[in-house]
C-alpha cells in the first residue's frame, strides 16, 4: 500500500489555495490509505523565512492549522496527523541529508531565490529548508506527496537526495512521487500579485476561517481582467483571478453563464464577484461551522495531536535507526 506523507506550514492563517491545492487531497488519501497517509504541521519549516515568522503567534497557528485541516474534512483517528517538532527525528534525518545535498542544487531553488531576494540577511535554514522537507517525506519511507504545483521542484530534489543516500549507503528510502491536484492547481492572490501565499500577508489570502464578509471586503476591491475598464467592455474570464476562481466555488452552469456573460460584457464584474460569494459561502460555510466547534474544544484537538506525534515516532524511529545503522554511527 502506499504511503503518503505531507506537510503544511503553520504561517498564518491556511487560504484557498493550500485548500484546493493540497488540503483537499490529503483527505481524500485519507478516505483511502488510512494511517498509511501521515500529515503535519511543519513548524520547523515556519521560521526559516524571517519576514512571515513570529515566535509570539506560532503555537497559536499551529493549533489553528490543525483546526482547519480537521475542520477541511481529516480525520486524526482515521490519518495521522501530527506536529513536526514533537518527532526530534526529521531534525536529525535532516542533518543527515545536508552532507548529501550540494549548496549549488539549493541555491536554484525557486522557492528560496524568490523569498531570499526579499531579505537583507538570508538564514542558511531557508536556504535548507528543501533537504528538511526531504527528511520529513524520507523519515516514513513516504512513496505519494500530495502537494501544491510550487512544490514540484523540491520534490524532485527528495527524489534525488534518496537516491544519493542509496547510493553512499546502501537501499534505504523510496523516491517518492509528488500528487497534484486536478489541473496542477497554482491558485492566484486575491491580490493580483502571483500565487496566493501566506507569507505575502492576508492582502494575498482569502483564509477558509475567514468571515465571509471579510472575503467579500478583499473581492469587492480585487483586480480583473485589466481590458475591461467600462462595464460595456468584453472580458476575458481566462485573464480574471474571479474567473478561476469560479472554476473552483461555483457549479457547471454558473461557470458557463459567468463566462460567457463577461466575453459579451452580458454581466458586469461585481455581479460575477457576487455569483462567486454563493459557490465560497456554500463550500467554506460548513468548514467554518466545524471549525467553531473544534475551537471551542481545545482537549481534543491537543489530544489529536499528542496521539498523532506518538503514531508518528511509531514509525519514524526504526526507519531514523536504520540510517543511523547505514552511515556507520557508534551503536552501544
Ligand atoms: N496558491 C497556491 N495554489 C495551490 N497550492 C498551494 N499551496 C500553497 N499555496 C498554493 C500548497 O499548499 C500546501 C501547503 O503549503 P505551504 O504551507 O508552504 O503554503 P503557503 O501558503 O504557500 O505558505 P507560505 O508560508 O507562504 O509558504 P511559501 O511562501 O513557501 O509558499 C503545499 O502543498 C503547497 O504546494
């Protein structure tokens, strides 16, 4: 059976894109692989990019991330889900796989060029973080990666540095296989500003924890196709962040009608926007309400978690021992 491995990281608050990008498959593995499929909130990753971290709100958004993600439909009894620094061992495989990883491949990272332009000092950590990323997938023999599109590269170097650790040592890990969402989903910012992210801040996000009238205030206001400047003026719906992100909310014929309304400027853009807030309160509404039925039962989720990390060392611990074994360390 195949094993999944995932990971999310608890930067703020999670939006509609790691939703449709990644949230939505990790359950649906879930339904299919049971505690075969091992998804985490990657604190460690968090603070290796210095402009989105803040010590002072991490705790609180990594039980938020658990909330969303068991709110979005995972089951902790059914999957095991998980905080990355309650299981030392990715630590540890992670240093492991830094002696096997040439600085020049991480440097050509387009995650880390991205995000380290935007900095005055880089911390080697980001520069890191796609070899963490490997140990996390490695430290369970993971073979299925559920991921985002922008993932796809440092999945590629997972592959690699397995392949490199079998190679020095000796057959230890599978190359695992990233699992895109249908149509390799790279959900736009709500902001016009490339891919939603929520690093770049709630300008960019639309959170699926986020009160509708909120996401309303930030659509209200959203760029669209920049050709049409008068309501008269066609459209091209291909062009338009509201248009993609009708393919996501709204049904068939919704799409059809809004589409073919904004090519014959039949429909004007704030009632497109108002078409989208009917598919967005209909699929975030539910979310929210077990949402607010988790949060007001914090015990459970801390107990998910607690049970998730003890799950997770259950496997990670003979696997960390076996590549402590193959490079040769001291065993007493
Ligand atoms: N815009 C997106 N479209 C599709 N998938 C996305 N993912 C993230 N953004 C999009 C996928 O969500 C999973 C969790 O990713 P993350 O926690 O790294 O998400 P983030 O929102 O992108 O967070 P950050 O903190 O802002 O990270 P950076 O700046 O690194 O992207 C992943 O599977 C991701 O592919």
């Amino acid at each position: 059976m195949p094993r999944v491995f995932s990971g999310i990281q608890p930067t703020g608050e999670p939006h509609i894109g790691n939703y449709f990008g990644a949230m939505r498959n990790y359950v649906a593995l879930g339904e299919q692989y049971g505690k075969n499929s091992i998804y985490c909130v990657v604190d460690l990753h968090a603070p290796t990019n210095p402009a989105a971290f803040d010590p002072a709100l991490l705790a609180a958004r990594t039980l938020d991330m658990a909330v969303a993600n068991f709110a979005a439909g995972l089951d902790p009894q059914k999957v095991i889900f998980f905080v990355q620094s309650h299981v030392r061992e990715h630590a540890e495989l992670g240093w492991l796989f830094t002696l096997l990883t040439p600085v020049g491949e991480l440097e050509r990272m387009t995650q880390y060029k991205d995000k380290a332009q935007k900095l005055e000092s880089t911390p080697a950590g980001l520069l890191m973080y796609p070899v963490l990323q490997a140990a996390d997938i490695l430290l369970y023999k993971a073979d299925t990666v559920p991921v985002g599109e922008d993932q796809v590269q440092h999945i590629e170097l997972t592959r690699e540095i397995a392949r490199k650790f079998n190679h020095a040592y000796g057959e230890t890990f599978p190359e695992p296989r990233a699992v895109l969402a249908e149509g390799a989903l790279r959900i736009p910012g709500v902001d016009g500003q490339g891919k939603m992210s929520k690093s770049k801040g709630e300008a960019s996000t639309l959170g699926i924890l986020e009160p509708l009238e909120s996401i309303w205030q930030k659509l209200r206001v959203a760029p669209t196709d920049p050709a049409r400047v008068r309501r008269t003026d066609p459209g091209d719906p291909d062009k338009c962040l509201v248009g993609d992100y009708h393919k996501l909310f709204s049904d068939a014929e919704t799409v059809a009608e809004v589409y073919a309304g904004c090519r014959t400027a039949g429909i004007g853009c704030v009632d497109c926007k108002k078409k989208l807030m009917v598919g967005i309160g209909a699929h975030l509404g539910p979310i929210q309400e077990r949402a607010a039925a988790l949060q007001a039962d914090p015990d459970y989720v801390r107990d998910a978690l607690a049970q998730g990390a003890r799950e997770a060392r259950a496997i990670a611990q003979p696997i960390m021992e076996e590549a402590r074994e193959r490079v040769g360390f001291l065993r007493l």
